[in-house]
C-alpha cells in the first residue's frame, strides 16, 4: 500500500480593499493617493460625484473619499443618494466650502468624517485607517437636536468614535482659531475620562454631549453614564495636587489605582471654569470669548438650517 503523502494547504490571498477618490486638484490627489496607498488599498478614481454613483451601482468600495471641487452640501447629497445603493457605505468628505450646518447634515446622514481646509496628511491617514478597522461605525454618533446655537449629540464610548467627533468638530467650528483649539482640546480631554471612567470604554454605553453658542460664551457639556467620584476620589488625582504634579501617584499606587487628573488639568488651562455635578458625572466647559457672536445671517455662515459644532 502507498504511503499517504501529505498536501500543502496554500492559503488563498487576502483581497486588498479598494478605495474609490474624486478627483481634485493635483496637489490634494497626491496627499490622498500617498495616504491611501500607505494604508493599503487599491485606488479608483472618479472625475465627479455622479460616476460616483455609476461605480458604486456596478462594486462595492471599501471607502469613499469625495473631491475638494465641490462643497459640503454637495458632498451630503452624494452619500444620502449612495445610502440608496449601499446602505452602510463609509465616506469622507472633503470639501473646499462648508457651513457648520453641512457638518451637522453630514453627521446624520452617516459620513465617516469631515475635513475642510487646512488639514494634515496626517490627520487624514488617522481617519482612513480608522475607517478601515472599526466593524461598527455608522451608529456611533447621533444628533439628537440642533440650532445655530445648541446642538446636542449622542456619542459611543469607545475611543474612535471620540477621534472621529472631534475631527467633526475641527471641521464644524467658526470660531477663531485659537478658542477653537482651546475648546476642542478641552473637551476631548473631558469627552475621554467620560469614556474611561464613566463608561469604562464600554462601547454599548453612550455619553451625552452638547455645545451652547452664546453672544460672548461657549459652553459644552459632557454627561457619561457612569455613577460620578466624590471629593475625596478627585483629590487623589493630578486635579487635586495641582502644587505637586506628582504626589497624588503615591497615593494612588498605595490604592491601587491607575494615574488620573491630568486630562483635568489640561482642560482647566484652556477654558475659563470646569463645572461638575454633584455626582460629577456631568461637566460643563465654560470659555469666554473676546468677540461677541455675529448675527446668525453674516458670513460666519450660520443660518436657520446651519447649527455650529463648536461656534
């Protein structure tokens, strides 16, 4: 009888995903081209936003990427008529012209992520790459309600939902450059320990957030589901040694605790006061800004159907 001769199992290549761009100008093909293909994915291309719709009819794409030639109300037409082809479609937009209230339009028709001039190659690759790896994504941020002047959003605990709202965020703001910064910092540092020690990144938990545009205010709030801290707890953070950045680590070592309160401090250095709640698991971000807020018709490019994100 003939000895059984073993057969080497060849494993069959993975597929690369494909990613399909809009054409812009020469400078943005290439950052997005460099980007996609460093993440590792094929690339098609499309000279507008209808052949868009003519490839997508035809394949699916892992990723959509819109071109700088047109705006963001454009950018929010084309994914509510792809919703119709492939419901669960990612996108992001990019665009040479948006109003805070195509960011918001944005949101709630399911884009993955907004950028607007200026942004880094960088940032762009960060958000690809998440695109890329998150199984769930189209439910992790929801508007509850919006105005040009309170907008108020529900947001999954997990950490990449967090990038990509603050990513939103940096798209949306019409505030100077420098309070945006100081806000949005802020309130990332708040949104994470929500996430951490609220929520335990628990990612079938939600934090409620919202952003209130007064004439010389901005305000956010972050309230997470968790049971809140008592004084003493805050104490043994970097929050409450703020003369010795350090002493509150012994303490917590000898508790067996993980480091905490730096994200605290941060955000108190870039916004004018930090509130809690009694149960401290709702925050309020309080920053002044040097210039009132313009009437909602001026070239902030606010208008009724156009909320701010973060001013």
């Amino acid at each position: 009888m003939a000895p059984a001769t073993s057969v080497a199992l060849i494993p069959e290549p993975v597929p690369r995903k494909r990613a399909l761009m809009v054409d812009g100008n020469a400078h943005i093909n290439a950052i997005i081209s460099r980007v996609l293909r460093d993440e590792g994915l094929d690339i098609s291309r499309a000279v507008d936003n209808q052949t868009v719709l003519s490839l997508l009819k035809d394949r699916p794409y892992d990723l959509v990427i819109t071109g700088q030639h047109t705006d963001g109300k454009e950018d929010v037409e084309l994914l509510r008529a792809i919703r119709d082809i492939r419901s669960h479609q990612r996108l992001i937009v990019l665009a040479d012209e948006t109003t805070p209230g195509d960011v918001i339009s944005a949101i709630r028709a399911g884009a993955f992520s907004y950028f607007c001039p200026p942004y880094t190659a960088a940032g762009l690759a960060k958000m690809v790459r998440l695109a890329m790896s998150e199984p769930a994504w189209d439910d992790g941020i929801e508007v509850v309600c919006a105005t040009p002047s309170w907008v108020r959003l529900i947001v999954r605990c997990d950490l990449p939902t967090a990038d990509r709202l603050v990513q939103f965020l940096h798209a949306g703001s019409r505030l100077p450059e420098g309070e945006r910064d100081d806000v949005i910092s802020a309130f990332h540092e708040i949104l994470l320990n929500a996430i951490e020690h609220g929520a335990h990144f628990d990612p079938s938990q939600y934090v409620e957030v919202a952003f209130v545009r007064a004439n010389r205010m901005m305000l956010c709030r972050v309230r997470d589901p968790g049971q809140g801290f008592t004084l003493e707890e805050i104490r043994h953070t970097a929050a409450g040694s703020p003369l010795d950045l350090f002493s509150h680590l012994r303490v917590r070592e000898q508790q067996g605790l993980r480091p905490g309160g730096f994200g605290v401090m941060l955000a108190k250095k870039r916004v004018d006061q930090v509130l809690y709640s009694e149960r401290g698991n709702d925050v309020l971000l309080v920053k002044y800004l040097e210039q009132s807020a313009p009437a909602l018709e001026t070239a902030q490019g606010f208008r009724p159907s156009a909320p701010a994100l973060s001013g």
